[in-house]
C-alpha cells in the first residue's frame, strides 16, 4: 500500500515579515507550497498528501495543485503539532511522512534513504551535521560550554513513522504540555528509537527573507 505525506502548512510565518505566509511567496515560478508538493507527489512510495491550511487560508485553491485528487485538505492547529495532529486523524495506511511546507528543497534521494531507514528501523528523520563549533551560554550570554559537536544533528523533515504510534505520542505529548517542534520529539519522548538519516544540508527552512534567495540558488543547482 502506499504512503501519506502531511504537509503541515498552517503557519504564518511572521519571520519572514511578509505580507503572505512564507508557504504561499513565489520561488522559481511557483509558490514554496507548490514545489514541495510537487516533490512529494512525483514520488512513486506517495499515493495521497494531507496539507494542513490555516483557517481562512485565502491562497490555496488558486494553485492549479489544488485540483490534484491525491491532496486531501484537513484545518490546522494553533501549532504545527496540532496541524499535525488533525492531520493523522484522517491518515489511512500504517506509515505517513511529514514535510514542512517551508522546505521546498527536497530530492527524491533523500526521500528514498528516508523510507529505506524508516521501514527497517521503525522510524526515521532526515537530518544534517552541524558545522559550526556549539557554544551553550547562559541568560546573559556568556559562554558556559562549548558542546561537543560529533554528535549534533539539525533536525530536518520529512520525518517518517508509523500512523498510529505517531498519533498516540503527539497527544500524549501535547496533553503533558511538552513543547513539540517535530514528530521525532514526540516519538522520543514515548520511548521509540528513531533513526537519524544524513540527509542533504540544502533541504533548508525558507524562515527569514534572505533563505528565500538560497532556496532559489539550491533549486538553481539540483535542476542543473
Ligand atoms: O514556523 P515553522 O517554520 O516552524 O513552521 C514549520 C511548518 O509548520 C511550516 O510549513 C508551517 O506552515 C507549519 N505550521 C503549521 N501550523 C502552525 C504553525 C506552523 O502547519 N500552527
């Protein structure tokens, strides 16, 4: 059977300072929201794809993606988690994957090493390996530590786990209060492995208006 990708995209992006959410600003002809989910959806694995939307998202239905009757469209929450959340309930099939909206660089090989990993180790993130040396400061801002760098990952998505433990971890996560900036953590928290996968360090966050023009340089280059 094949896979569900949630697409959370309910974010406002206030970052970005844009007068748009970040997910909706055009890169390369199409908006971030478009490129992302014309990757997810070109892949074989992928059969159906859940975008979160804001409430009164008022961009979505001009993209020609839109009409596409793999997308299936759910309400987002006050946080990602909870866009995420409302997501699974409509998910059928035991696996999903979640992308971020904002991260319209993704290729189909990291997409493949992540499915690989998940299926064999029962879940799995993509991620890259910091570059900089890591300081720890304190309220003030001095530096109390410099942290051991070797095993330091930044936490990227497509993130991928089974359905129903990945539902069961983000309610009992957001019930407790924790905070939840990705599916991993939630998983973490219950006590499942997950296996971090290297993936490419161009799969970036589109956050603050200067990534929007490395976004653009990263498409520039994978398509050349
Ligand atoms: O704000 P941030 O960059 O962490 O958002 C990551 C992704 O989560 C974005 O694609 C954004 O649209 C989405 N999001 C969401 N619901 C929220 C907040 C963010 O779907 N309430």
């Amino acid at each position: 059977t094949g896979l569900t990708a949630i697409v959370p995209a309910a974010g406002i992006g206030s970052r970005m300072g844009a007068d748009c959410p970040k997910q909706y600003l055009q890169l390369a002809g199409q908006t971030i929201l478009e490129h992302s989910l014309a990757l997810l959806l070109s892949h074989p694995a992928i059969t159906q794809v859940i975008v979160a939307l804001a409430p009164h998202d008022g961009w979505f239905d001009a993209l020609p993606v839109a009409a596409d009757p793999r997308i299936l469209r759910v309400e987002g929450g006050s946080e990602r988690a909870y866009s995420v959340l409302n997501a699974l309930h409509v998910a059928s099939g035991d696996w999903v994957l979640v992308h971020d909206a904002a991260r319209p660089c993704l290729c189909h090989g990291d997409l493949d090493k992540l499915i690989a990993a998940a299926l064999t180790c029962d879940g799995a993130i993509l991620g890259s390996r910091v570059r900089d040396t890591m300081k720890r400061t304190d309220e003030q801002g001095n530096i109390v530590a410099t942290v051991e760098r070797e095993q330091l990952w930044h936490a990227l998505t497509p993130q991928m786990f089974p359905t129903a433990p990945l539902r069961r971890a983000l309610e009992e996560g957001l019930a407790l209060g924790a905070t939840i900036t990705d599916e991993a953590s939630a998983m973490e928290r219950a006590g499942y492995p997950v296996r971090m996968v290297e993936g490419r360090a161009d799969n970036i966050k589109v956050t603050r208006p200067e990534d929007l023009s490395l976004a653009g340089l990263f498409l520039d280059q994978q398509n050349g």
